[in-house]
C-alpha cells in the first residue's frame, strides 16, 4: 500500500509545524518533510533552479530538526523526515547526534532525506568546498553510519577525519534512520545504491530512470525492492498517482502552498479526498 505525505517549508508566515502535524496525523496522513536553508547570501551568483527570483522561503525557513522535533512531539505516527537536508554544510559529529536524538525520541519516526545542495555561496559561507560536496556528502555519510552503528566509533577519509568517540543515544531504528537521496542527476543511482536506503527524485522519472536505479543497486550487489523510492513534488491528480504507484514509487510527499491554516488545511482535506481514491 501507498503512503503519503506533505512537504512545506515552515517559516514564520506560514502554519506553524505543531499545528500542521495534528492536522496531518488526525487526517491519516503518514509524513511531514520540510527543506533546509540556514541562511541565503544577499550577493549570489549560483541561479535559482526553479527559475526567476529565489522565494522568500528560503531565507525565511525555521531549522528543520526544530521543527521536526516540535512536530514529532505531539503525534504518535506521524513520520517525520528532512527534505532534504544539506548535509554538506553541517558538522557529520553533530548531524550525527541530531539525528539519532530526533530518531529516539520520535520512537523511530525519523527520515534523513539529504542532498549536496544547489547553492554556492551558501555552501561556502559553511567552508565547504563546492567542487567536492558530493565526495564530502559521501564521506559525512558513511561517518555518521559509523556512529549510529558502533559503541566506539571513528572514520578516517580524505574529508572526515576522528579517532575512537563514544556518541549517544544511538537511534531507535536499527541501523540508524533511513537515508533517502533527493536528486535527480545521472550520478544518483550509484551514489543511492552505495550508501543510501532510498531514492526521492523530484517530480518522478521517466521508465529509464527507475531501470537506471535498479541496475545500480544490483550492480552494487543490492536487491532494489530493499531501497524505497519515494517522489517529492508528487502530483494532485489521481491518473498521475497511479501511473506513479505501476512505475514502482510507494511513498508521495505532496507540496503545500507557503501560507497560514486558512489555506492550508483545506488543501490538506483535499489531498485527503484525493488519498482515499488511489489507496
């Protein structure tokens, strides 16, 4: 069976994460993801993907493991997961410890959706090295896997670097929450089957790019129905699910307008509507 979410960047002008999650678990719903930005230069040069002037939101967005841990605390089954967050620009120690803190006390209802991120400067502004963040990612990754997993940890590599640490609590989830990739270029498949759980492209793929995922994962000696494939920006439209769901997708996360509890919540009665039909 399906499962669907929400996703929504939650700032100070939009419904706030407590009030968004009761609404959701009280509606079925089985997910909230929201994005990261920490901040975004005033100079930039790195073009906004979408197109046309970069949205307030960006700027404006509280941190994600605020709100999710705000959300997490007052539902009971609601999953709870980071889309994405910029793991380039965070500490691997600290993302590690906030993540499996999230993960405990959520009961295990924690998602680390993740990504290298489009924006230059922003990156910079952190000391990454932009040329690099995608083997940076990879390396943060694997290091916080290290921590999750072992009572003494530590990782050696050409960008995270630490001796034996002792780090808890260690995640509800065995092995440590699910690490779904968010990314749609043609070097995901091998970088989803290497060291990650899922893949959460945005806005579906064509037939190519799913064979293009499962053979990655057998090429990496992984059975791809082990791997969740889960779509971001999943469409309103029952014909469009459904081809979504026959293509192999079991998880959607539908967007939700940048606003206040007068909009949004009869968007999600809507996509409750919507829910009912393709499930």
């Amino acid at each position: 069976m399906a499962n669907f979410g929400v996703s929504i960047f939650p700032t100070d002008k939009t419904i706030q994460p407590i009030e968004l999650a009761l609404a959701l678990e009280e509606r079925g719903f089985d997910y909230l993801f929201v994005p990261e930005h920490t901040h975004i230069p005033v100079s930039r040069k790195t073009p906004f993907p979408g197109g046309g002037d970069l949205p307030e939101q960006y700027w404006r967005s509280h941190d994600p493991f605020v709100a999710l841990t705000a959300a997490a605390s007052v539902t009971k089954n609601l999953k709870v997961g980071t889309g994405i967050c910029l793991v380039i620009e965070r500490d691997p120690i600290t993302l590690a410890k906030e993540c499996a803190s999230l993960d405990y006390i959520s009961n295990g209802r924690f998602i680390l959706g993740i990504g290298a991120g489009w924006n230059q400067e922003e990156m910079e502004n952190h000391g990454a090295d932009y040329k690099n963040r995608w083997k940076i990612v990879r390396e943060k990754v694997l290091a916080m896997k290290e921590i999750w997993n072992n009572d003494e940890a530590e990782f050696h590599g050409d960008f995270v670097d630490f001796d034996p640490i002792w780090s808890w609590p260690k995640p509800k989830q065995a092995g440590g929450p699910p690490i779904w990739m968010g990314a749609n270029s043609k070097w995901v498949f091998d970088r989803v089957a290497e060291y990650c759980d899922g893949w959460m492209p945005i806005g579906g793929t064509g037939s190519g790019g799913i064979a293009n995922f499962k053979a990655a994962c057998e090429n990496a000696g992984r059975n791809p129905d082990d791997l969740t494939l889960a779509l971001f920006g999943a469409p309103n439209d029952e014909d469009q699910l459904k081809g979504r769901m026959e293509q192999g997708f079991s998880e959607f996360m539908l967007g939700l307008p940048q606003a206040g509890a007068d909009r949004v919540l009869p968007v999600l009665d809507q996509y409750a509507d919507l829910i009912e039909k393709v499930r």
